[in-house]
C-alpha cells in the first residue's frame, strides 16, 4: 500500500486538526510498536532448535517399522527433536555405537543388547518390538524335514546378530545344534544373496531370500518367549538426560501404534524402507500385525529367554531394563494417550 505524505504543516492546521491528526499517528506508532515487539516471539517460536538425535537401527525388516513409522509421521519432530535415522546392520555394532556415544539411542538385537549388559556395559533398554521371535527358517523347496539340514550350511548376517540368535534358538529347538554350519555374510541383502547363490542352504530371516524359498519353521510358532530388539540408551544418557529419553520413547511408541491405526502410511512407509529387500508392502504390513507388539514394553520373560540362551541365569543386581516410561504410557491411556 502507497504512503500518502500530508504535504500540509501541522502547524498551519486548526487546533482541532492537529489533535486528530496526532492522535492518529499515535495509533500508527502504537500498533508498529507491538508488531515489533512480537515478531522476536513469532520467530523464536517459528525456528526454536530441536534437539539432534542419532537413532541407530539393525535391519531392513518390518521389525524396524516402529522407528521408521515414527520418523515419517513427526512423532519425534513434534516432540522436539531432530531425529536421524541410522542403519548399522547388526547389534553388536549397535553395542560399539551406544558405549562409544556416536548414537544416543537404537532398535538393535536383544540378546547383543543383554549379553553387553550382563558383562558390563552401561547400557538400559527402555522398550521393546515383539514377543515372540519374528523370523521364519527358510529352505529349498526339495526340503521336507529339519533333519534333511544335517551338514548344510545356513546364512546369518553376522554372528551375535538378532538373526544369528534366532537361527541358533531354532536348531536348539529343532535338535540340530552342531550338526549345521552357519555362515556370516555381513547384512541381510547379502545374506539374502548367499542363499540365492546356492553359497548357502538355507536362511532364518523375516522374509523369503528368494521366491521359491519354501518356509520349514515359522519361530513364533515355537512359543518362546523371545523380544527380537530393544530400544536402548546408554545409562549415562538415561541419567543425564531422561526428559530426552522419555520423549525418544514416546515417539517411538506413537510409531509403533500408528502402524496399526494407519494403514494407508503404514504401506506408504514399508514401501519406502523395505525397497532395497523388495517383497509386496501388503506382506510386509501383514508381519507388523502378526508380530510387532501392540504394547512395546521390555516384558521380563524375553529377557530371561535371552539370558538363558547365553549361558547367565544368575544376574541378581544388574539392571538390564526399565518400563518406567512405557508403563507411564499404559498409564497416560496407550496407543490414545501417546499421540499427546
């Protein structure tokens, strides 16, 4: 809008005109002043700085999607934070990455998580994905029966992995301890590979390897009690900064109930995440129902199915987890109450 300079002197206007005429420029002046004054306000408010946060994750599976369905909903932007995603193939590096300080927090392998612990890393896990180990033991479609798997190989991604303890939790189970050899490929796309290379004989994994792959063993159905990763900080960062902590884990428990309130996303997501693996977004959002849980807490019966598995049953004096923040979410009304 043009300014339209008054080319007359106030001095030469009626006493009557230069009192509205100032009164006038006393509101112009009043209303510039409260706009300056709150445009440091709407700018502070607009560009506020969120908080940085390194958020390791273990694999290209559909057991990540709560991490990932977080991230691409807002669910750690709302809450203040700058989330970076970040993928570190196995949890033993998860581990390294958490004791070392180069992530704050990460989704990674239970028992590579629980065995730090146990030995002394100063480590906590604060929430959990599954009750029942998520993996399916594929094989080749010649394969009737597990003891047709004596003296063949089975691809891992690395060993002390997430799927190298399930694939050793189903030989046990399967009576087939020792009597196979596993092989080490490095990720899942590479253990994948392995298999399709006949380098390998059969793969424990959350999807096929290849599309001919025939399922022998489906691990939930083995009913052990089993959470396949959990969400952990480091002590330090738990003590330090637990009003951090508490928002990570409200975020990440908005995910994981996002993924069942929204499917539309939820396959929108998948699709993006699991592009390098491949498979149909419907299947892998038919895993999430099957065996995401629907309240990721740290339920103590998986940590004892780890700690049993890795020879420490006698553990008096360790804390391995801490519910506070989800059991405050079952609390504040969970999935409902977590979207506040």
């Amino acid at each position: 809008m043009p300014i339209t300079f008054i080319s007359q002197p106030m001095a030469s206007l009626p006493l009557r005109g230069r009192i509205k005429e100032r009164g006038k420029a006393l509101v112009v002046l009043t209303v510039c002043a409260v706009a300056l004054c709150l445009l440091p306000f709407q700018a502070f408010a607009a560009e506020a700085p969120k908080e940085k946060i390194a958020l390791g994750y273990t694999a290209i599976s559909p057991v990540m999607a709560g991490v990932w369905m977080a991230k691409e909903i807002g669910a750690f932007e709302k809450r203040g934070l700058q989330v970076e995603l970040i993928y570190l193939r196995a949890g033993p590096v998860v581990v390294a990455g958490l004791i070392g300080g180069t992530i704050h927090a990460a989704l990674g392998a239970s028992n590579s998580v629980v065995s730090a612990i146990v030995k002394g890393a100063p480590l906590i896990a604060v929430a959990g994905c599954t009750k029942y180990p998520a993996m399916v033991l594929w094989v080749r479609p010649e394969v009737q029966r597990p003891e047709q798997l004596e003296g063949q190989t089975i691809a891992v991604t690395r060993f002390g992995s997430t799927g190298d303890f399930v694939t050793r939790m189903i030989l046990r189970k399967l009576d087939l301890e020792g009597k196979v050899k596993l092989r080490q490929f490095g990720g899942q796309i590479e253990a994948d590979l392995g298999f399709r290379t006949r380098q390998a004989d059969a793969r424990v994994s959350s999807q096929k390897p290849t599309p001919d792959a025939r399922q022998l063993v489906d691990a939930a159905d083995l009913k052990i009690p089993f959470d396949m990763d959990f969400l952990a900080v480091s002590t330090d960062f738990y003590k330090r900064s637990f009003p951090t902590v508490d928002r990570i884990v409200r975020g990440y428990a908005e995910g994981m109930a996002a993924l069942r309130a929204d499917k539309p996303k939820a396959l929108e997501v998948l699709a993006k995440y699991m592009r390098e693996r491949g498979g149909l977004a419907e299947e892998h959002y038919q895993y999430v129902v099957r065996y995401l849980s629907p309240v990721p807490r740290v339920e103590p019966a998986a940590v004892e199915t780890v700690l049993k598995m890795i020879g420490h049953t006698n553990v008096s004096g360790v804390k391995i987890y801490d519910n506070t923040i989800m059991d405050r979410l079952v609390q504040e009304g969970y999935p409902e109450g977590v979207k506040k």
